[in-house]
C-alpha cells in the first residue's frame, strides 16, 4: 500500500480533507484530559496543533509526509518536525499528552509496526501522562452504505479507492454502479439492484453530503491542475477497517494496556494512562 504517494498527491488540497476522522470535535471531546505539552503525531498540516495552539496549549506536530510539514510552515509558521512515528526524534517522557493521529496506525497495518508506534508514543510520554491513538471510523449512516456496496468488505477490508470509483460512475449514471457493486460483492443482481435503489430513493443525508464532499475536492484539485484521474489513483486500495472490538482484539494481541477506547462519529480513539 503505497499511502505515502496519497499524502503527497492531496496534500495541497489538505484544507478540505484535514477535519476528518480525528479532527477537531474529538479533539474538543477530549480537552479536559490533555495537558500542555502535546505532540501530534502524524499531524498533517498542523490543525490539531493550531487548534490546541490557540486554546494556550505549546503543541507540537510530527509528519512523515515532506510536502504536508513544508506546507505547515509556509501557511501557518507551525512548530512541525518531520520524522516517523517510528523513530520519534525526542527524548523520553518529554510531553505530557501524545496523540497518533488517524492515518497512521491506519496504514502500519501489521502488528509488530503497531506496536513500535504505540511504544514509542509511550516512551515520549511523561510518567502520569496520557496517550491517545486514533483509528478511522466512518460515520454508522455510511458504514451501513458501504458494507452494502463492498467498499468495507465480509472481511473488514476498506477498499477506498472504491468510494472515488462508484462516485465516478454515479454522477454518470446511477444504475450503472450495480455492476461493480454485483462484482464487488457476490450478491445477485436482483438484490444489488434493490438495495442500490434504495440508497437512490432515501439519499440518506450524510452519504449525499459525503458525495458533495468529493466532487468539491475534484473541483479545487482542478483549479490547482490536479486531474481526477491522477487524485483517484493515487488513493490506497485497501486498508484494515478496524471496529471497536477489532482493536481491543489488536491490542490484547499486543499486550498493550489501555483505560478505554471510546467511539467517536469518525474515529475510535484508545486511551492510554502512561
Ligand atoms: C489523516 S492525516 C492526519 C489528519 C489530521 N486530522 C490533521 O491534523 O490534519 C495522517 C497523517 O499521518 C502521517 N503519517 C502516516 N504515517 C506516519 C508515520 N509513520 N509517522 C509520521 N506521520 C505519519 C501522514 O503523512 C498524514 O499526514
């Protein structure tokens, strides 16, 4: 899975993609439990870091990806290290709250890679201090959409790039998404038709508002000489879409130990007393 070649390829169009999974309504949900100073790792262009910044928090940003850190500074002048959740560039116990954003545990998607992130989250950690490790969840009304369609498989796979594929054909022509749905996901054509039309008749509110959502990115990738095309293909196949009870299943695999793991709207985030 080549996500690195995705975060280069989005990242001038991060503004519209950068408040999502954990963005700033879990981060709010979790103010009372984070204490100057924050790293963010994973941290894109820096909007949980501008975010805490103007609450009076010394936050700092790490990200992997060049373009999103040299983007960060440019805009916003933002204290952003680049560097890999793998090897964290500081000392022991420097910070008194540690975040892995969505987007990173996401693509480590083995477990001994999981398990080098979460340790060195921990290592950074002040003793007393939290850690928090977020997961992406998509939103229960389009989870529903999804499964039906084979972009989340029987599996628990998230075929992503799929989301961008029956998008294309829908805003062709609608009935036309049956076949790759049919292909996708085994069923009879009879069903597939039924349950697509389905979504067509309800056009269940937040699945049209995520639809909007992606013509707009095509739309200002355009403005910026950003094809379609080159967006779409840049976009990861696959991924593990991790529940609830997926993730508790993970760590006890790993034998991390965790207070809770609470599910936000979209993103689940485990906490960790260190
Ligand atoms: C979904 S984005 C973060 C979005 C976040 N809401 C924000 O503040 O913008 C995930 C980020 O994690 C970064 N990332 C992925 N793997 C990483 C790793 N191993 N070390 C550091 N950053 C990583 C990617 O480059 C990407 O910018």
């Amino acid at each position: 899975m080549d996500a690195e070649r995705w975060w280069s390829t989005w990242a001038p169009l991060w503004d519209l993609i950068e408040d999502r999974h954990f963005g700033t309504r879990p981060t709010e949900s979790l103010i009372d439990q984070i204490e100057s100073d924050v790293l963010i790792i994973g941290a894109g262009q820096g909007l949980i870091v501008r975010y805490l910044a103007a609450r009076g928090y010394h936050a700092v940003g790490l990200d992997i990806n060049h373009s999103m850190v040299r983007i960060s500074k440019e805009k916003h002048n933002l204290d952003m290290v680049e560097g890999d959740a793998l090897h964290l560039p500081f000392k022991d116990q420097l910070f008194n709250t540690v975040v892995i954003s969505s987007g990173v545990v996401d693509y480590g998607a083995d477990k001994t890679a999981i398990t080098a992130f979460i340790r060195e989250a921990i290592r950074v950690c002040l003793r007393g201090g939290k850690i928090f490790i977020a997961f992406y969840r998509i939103p229960v009304s389009i989870e529903k959409i999804y499964k039906k369609i084979g972009v989340i498989d029987l599996d628990d796979v998230y075929h992503m790039k799929r989301i961008f594929e029956i998008n294309e054909i829908a805003e062709k022509n609608p009935v036309r998404c049956a076949t790759p749905i049919q292909k996708w996901t085994g069923k009879g054509m009879a069903r597939v038709y039924f349950e697509w039309a389905i979504v067509g008749l309800t056009q269940p509110r937040e699945f049209m508002a995520e639809r909007k959502w992606i013509n707009n990115i095509f739309e200002a990738g355009k403005e910026m000489g950003l094809t379609k095309q080159a967006l779409i293909d840049s976009v990861p196949d696959t991924l593990p879409y991790r529940t609830k009870s997926s993730i508790e299943k993970l760590l006890g695999g790993i034998e991390i130990d965790y207070k809770e793991i609470t599910e936000f709207d979209d993103c689940t985030v485990v906490t960790i007393d260190r």
